[in-house]
C-alpha cells in the first residue's frame, strides 16, 4: 500500500509532490540495503543518498531555510522503504542542525560535505545523567586563551564510533542550569576525544559512548554565543522532532500495507482474513491512527515552514502521537500475521523493533507531554 492522497492536503505545494515522487522511484531502485555490517550500511546510504541529491534538503546554506515539509515527507518515505536509510538521513540533519541554523560561513563548510554524503555528522547532547534533562549537563568547556579545553562524557550519541564531525554540548557557566551551556563543532579526529564504548540496541544503530579528556578547540568551534547552548539544542530539536514523527509515519504506512496483504490472501475456513468484522476493525484504527498522526507532523512542519519562530507545541504533539500511533499500528499488524509476524526477518518483525527507539530519542514521550501540558499553563 503506498497511499499518496495526503500530498495533495493543504499543506503541500507542487514542489513537494513532486520530491516525493522523485524519492519514491529512487528508493525502489536503491532499497533496502544489506543490514548485515551496521558500520559499513550506514557509511554506504550516506554516499548514496549524498549522490542521490537527496541529502541537500538535510541542511541549510547561508541565506536558506529548512523546509521542514521536505525533511519530513523525505524521512517518511524513507522509512517506509528501509528505517535504516531514514537513520542516516536523520542524522545528516540533526547533526548538523545547529550549524544550518547559526552556524558562522567557515562552520558551514561541514555543511557542504555532510549535504554531500562526503562526510557523516553526529549530535552529542546525551549524557550518562542527563537525557531528558539537558539543564543537567555536566560535561565543561574551560575558555584558555585563543579557545577552548573540553571534558567529560557523552552517551548514546548516533553515528557515534562513524561520524566525520559531532556537535558537543557543554557547560561554560555562564549561570546556573540551562543558560550556561555552549555548543561546539568538535572534528572527530580531534585529540583527547574518544570512543569508549560500542552501545548495541534491539534495532541496530551506530551508537557510542565518548569520552573528552582535555580536547582543545579554537575560538572559531563555538556555534553561536557562550550561554546559547539550550536554545540552539532546542532550535534544533523544534525543527527535527516533526521529522521524527514521519519517520513513524512512514513506519506505520509499511505496517499497514504488510496487514493488507495478509489479510486478504490469508485464508480462515476458506474466507480470507480481511472478510471478518474484527479484522476490519483493526484496519480501520490503523488507518484512522495514521491520518491523524499525518496530520500533526504535517501541521507542525507547514507551521514552521511558514516562517513561525517556535513550534515547542505543535513538535512535542507530532512527535508524541505519531510514534506512540505507529507502535500501537506495527503491534497490530504483528498481531495479525499471527506465528510469521514474531519470525525473526519478517517485515513486520523488523519494524517492531525499529519503531520502538522513536518513543524514546529527541525527548521521551512523557517529556513530550510534559512539554505540552507546560505549553498550555498561564
């Protein structure tokens, strides 16, 4: 099943049907890749989505904007072909997000190699105490003259252990909690940064612990201004959160197209599935779970794209539903392959495990609805 009513809603302009349809074609010719190697799968989408051209929607020049309609019909579409793909797509534009939106001109040099697929960039904000809690920070960037000395940990950094470049989150102490924290463009060959460990989840990522044992960085690494830090990582996360949310989308479409083809060729006392009642029922919420979420990543993304400042709200709302909708979607459709949906390399199966991390990264679903219920409060 590959619905495509939804490009023609109101939040869509021709430029954007027609992406979707390029991407379309270009992901039937090129997906799903061998998942075998994660490393070495990872490191190949990045090239090939670079020479595909599609990784140019994954940052902004000087003067552009990120459309975020683009990143999200891109990510969903992608997920739906192959959630791996979606994964290194993501984090070309997380990983460089910060930069696309205050990068200074020399910074945005990366930006020409990661929109490329020349090199690979991570986002390292996580720490081992602070996840949800970014005020929490404990990693520090000590100002020495002409530039900075960083140390501490970062944990469950993407693309960690393969990426060209991180964006590094530290505490520069300009006040207490959120306002003293700074960000900084830190090449992965910098001395004093280092894997320390390999993390290994039930969807296989590139993943890493690092360590910073006295890296020094120059003036010219810090992204923005000192204390400015939690707002670029929420700037950031504003844009890329709604992205999130189609990523399940796409997720979800996958899981329905797969429970149509079962139920409809799979046969009970010689009628096929898709003839009882209740099986129609749960197709019916399926669908109706997906619209809903379409609708809300779509809304989030045309509001920003429309030139709003912040969409804290409406990005906490998108990226909420939309996945807790897809997992309660792919459930389903396991439920509904019966003993084939728990067999290990079924569609249906791999999705169940994919899905899952999205509840979780770029803020928890309980943070999400800490956001907005903070959001509708005098």
């Amino acid at each position: 099943m590959n619905d495509q009513t939804y490009q023609h809603w109101p939040f869509f302009e021709p430029q954007h049907r027609d992406l979707a349809a390029a991407l379309e074609a270009w992901c039937a010719a090129n997906l799903p890749v061998e998942h075998g190697d994660t490393d070495a799968a990872c490191r190949a989408l990045v090239a090939a989505l670079g020479q595909g051209g599609w990784l140019r929607h994954s940052g902004a020049g000087m003067g552009e904007r990120l459309d975020v309609r683009s990143l999200c019909l891109i990510r969903e579409i992608l997920a739906r072909h192959d959630p791996l793909a979606d994964f290194a797509f993501a984090m070309q534009g997380l990983g460089m997000g910060p930069v696309s939106l205050f990068g200074t001109t020399d910074q945005r040099a990366w930006l020409d190699r990661t929109r490329t697929g020349t090199a690979i960039s991570a986002f390292a904000l996580t720490e081992p105490g602070s996840g949800s809690d970014v005020a929490a920070t404990a990693s520090t960037a000590r100002k020495v003259q002409g530039g900075w000395v960083l140390d501490g940990e970062k944990t469950w950094i993407s693309n960690g252990g393969i990426a060209d470049v991180y964006v590094i989150f530290a505490r520069t102490g300009e006040a207490p909690g959120a306002r003293g924290l700074s960000a900084f463009l830190l090449p992965a060959d910098t001395p004093g940064l280092q894997v320390a460990e390999r993390l290994h989840t039930i969807a296989p990522h590139p993943l890493a612990r690092l360590t910073l044992s006295g890296v020094e960085l120059p003036d010219s690494a810090l992204i923005g201004t000192t204390g400015a830090g939690f707002k670029i990582a929420m700037s950031t996360l504003d844009v890329f959160r709604p992205t999130v949310g189609a990523a399940a989308l796409g997720m979800a479409r996958r899981a329905l197209g797969e429970s149509l083809t079962r139920t409809t060729t799979r046969k009970i006392g010689g009628e096929p599935l898709a003839s009882m009642q209740m099986v129609q029922g749960h197709l019916a919420d399926m669908a109706l779970k997906i619209d809903a979420a379409a609708l809300l990543v779509y809304r989030a993304a045309w509001t920003k794209d429309m030139g709003a400042d912040r969409i804290t709200r409406e990005a906490a709302m998108a990226k909420l539903y939309a996945t807790e909708a897809a997992q309660e979607v792919i459930d389903m459709a396991v439920q509904l392959h019966g003993g084939d949906g728990v067999r290990s390399g079924a569609t249906v199966e791999s999705l169940y495990r994919d899905i899952r991390a999205l509840r979780i990264y770029e803020g928890a679903s309980d943070v999400q609805r800490i956001v907005i219920a903070r959001s509708l409060m005098p």
